[in-house]
C-alpha cells in the first residue's frame, strides 16, 4: 500500500505549473485568490497541514508555531528570505525550516542595476516628460544626469547577489568595493577587482553608489542609521533590494529633503508595502514594488525548490535548503 500523501497548505497563489506539480505530488490546499492569509486561515493552516508553504507576506511568529499542530513538521518557504519566520522557536518544536536561495540571484541583481540607472539618469523623470506631454524637444541642460562609468560602488552584503551586482556593476566600468562580516577569497576578490571594507563607517563615506544587499537579520536592523546616512557624500546614491529594516527610512527622508544626498532606488520598505510617503514625491527617487524577484523563470525556479525541499522531506531526508542555526 501507497505511504499516505503528505497534507500541505500553500498561502498564496504560485505559479500554474508549480501548483499543478504540488498536486501531482502532495495533498494540497491551494489558494483561490492570490490576497494573504488572515491570522485565522494561518493558524487553521497549521493546526491541520504536515507542511506550511508561506511567503514574505505571512507572519509565521512564536504565537502562530505556538499553536501549531502535532502534525506540522516543516515550513517550507517560498522565498529566500526567512526573517518572517521565528526559526528558532520552529526549531525548539521539531520543526524543520527550508528556503529557496540562490534561484533569484541574477533577477534581483538585475533590478539593483535598473535601480541604479533609474536615478543616476533620471529615468522616471523622462517617463513623466513624455507621458504628460510636457517634453518640449532636446536642450543641452534638460534631464543631466550622471553616468555609472568610473564611479565607486559600495556594495553592502557580498553574498550571491552582492557578487552578481559586483559582475554586473564591473561591465559598467565601476570601481566595486564591499563590507562584509568576513572577508571574501582573494580569487572572489579578484575576479571582481573588488576592494574590502573592514569599516562600514569608512566605505559609506568615499563611495558614489551604495547597494544594499545583506540579509534581515537583528545586526542589520537599521545598519545604515542616521550617522551612517550621514557620513555619506551629497553627491552619492543609495539602491535598496534586500529588506528595508536595514536602513533608517526616516533618516533617509530627511537626508533627501536637506540635499544631502542625491537620490536612492528603493524595492523595499520599513513598512512593507507603504514606503514612507515623502518618497513618492520626491523626483530624485525610484521606486518599485518589491519586484527584485518578479521574473516568470525566477518565481518558477523558486516553486521548484519548494517541491525538492517537501519531496526529500517526505522521503525521509533533511531538505537540501534547511535554515540551520549559522545562518541566523
């Protein structure tokens, strides 16, 4: 007889052929529309599944793994950020927790050039011009900008997607300079012509672009605060896609407003979807929703690691991209 077929609750709608392959291969509820789960619906989900499949967008704290069922023994995660889930508390439960890293690498390193672009030559600005009809023709002044070409990029966190902007950012005949917590290999170093920061405070402050890209985590919560904002150049930009805990939106804005800085390309926000709302009206930035990811081959990729995770769990194995402890 057929071992019985896992029971596993996805919160948000995926992609089709994701879906089809999860029901293919599981006992699976599937959403019908593509909002969030309510509180309600997520401790529903995990009083009754063997296996949660959440998002960003669902908060999977102590209070919910604290009413979790006896059955719920992995949260497999679509995404490769884990910050909306309490690990450790997953983990003093017997709950096993996995990612999908590394599939939205190239996608999200993608969206911090088109983001550096975006400021750095006024972009959006142009985009008004012409879709108020407001552009009177070509003038010698009208929409200066500035070019990426023999500039310093500061790049904070030189993980996968750090190194991916770092490739990307060295075609553009950028200078790539980085701060990490360790060190990277000096053959990694080199094949980027990359310079090591020990100092965050040092870099911030000679660097002409500053790409966010570290994790969420308790030590980044606001690593660029407002001193740190503030040692940085008039001159200089700030791209965000990683999280938008990790920099002082509000000192942001007020670094803007005074001229103090010349521009930021933001995909993430302090308070999620909202974004301080000063930004939106100021010309000097870019934003976007959360779209770092947003590629139909990346978000395909991501279910597909899902399914492997849930799969390997089911025969008994770890799954290939468990949360461990180091990574928090």
């Amino acid at each position: 007889m057929p071992s019985k077929r896992l029971s596993v609750v996805v919160t948000r709608r995926l992609p089709e052929v994701v879906e089809t392959r999860l029901s293919e291969l599981f006992d699976v509820r599937l959403r019908s529309d593509d909002t969030p789960m309510t509180r309600e619906q997520l401790v529903s989900a995990v009083q009754d599944a063997d296996v949660l499949v959440p998002t960003i967008t669902d908060r999977v704290d102590a209070g919910l793994i604290g009413q979790a069922g006896e059955r719920l023994k992995l949260i497999a995660n679509y995404g490769a950020g884990f910050d909306h889930i309490d690990v450790a508390t997953a983990r003093s439960r017997g709950i096993l927790v996995s990612n999908t890293p590394g599939v939205v690498t190239d996608d999200t390193a993608d969206m911090a050039m088109a983001l550096m672009l975006g400021v750095t030559r006024r972009i959006p600005e142009g985009l008004t011009a012409m879709q108020e009809g407001s552009w009177q023709g070509w003038a010698p002044n009208a929409f200066l900008g500035g070019r990426l070409g023999g500039k310093r990029l500061g790049i904070l966190g030189m993980g996968r997607i750090g190194l991916a902007v770092a490739r990307r950012a060295q075609a553009f005949g950028m200078q790539i300079h980085y701060h990490n917590r360790r060190r990277l290999r000096h053959e990694v170093e080199e094949s980027v012509e990359a310079t090591w920061w020990e100092s965050l405070d040092q870099m911030v402050a000679r660097m002409d672009v500053i790409s966010v890209n570290c994790p969420s985590t308790p030590s980044t919560f606001h690593l660029l605060n407002a001193r740190r904002l503030q040692l940085m150049k008039p001159t200089a930009v700030i791209v965000n896609t990683s999280r938008g805990e990790v920099i002082d939106e509000n000192a942001l804005v007020r670094m803007l407003k005074a001229g103090k800085l010349a521009g930021a390309g933001l995909d993430v926000y302090q308070q999620g979807t909202q974004g301080n709302p000063e930004l939106r009206a100021m010309p000097n930035v870019v934003m976007t929703p959360h779209m770092g990811s947003a590629t139909r081959e990346g978000r395909i990729e991501m279910g597909e690691k899902v399914i492997i995770n849930i799969k390997t769990f089911a025969d008994g194995h770890r799954p290939p991209d468990q949360v461990v402890p180091s990574m928090l």
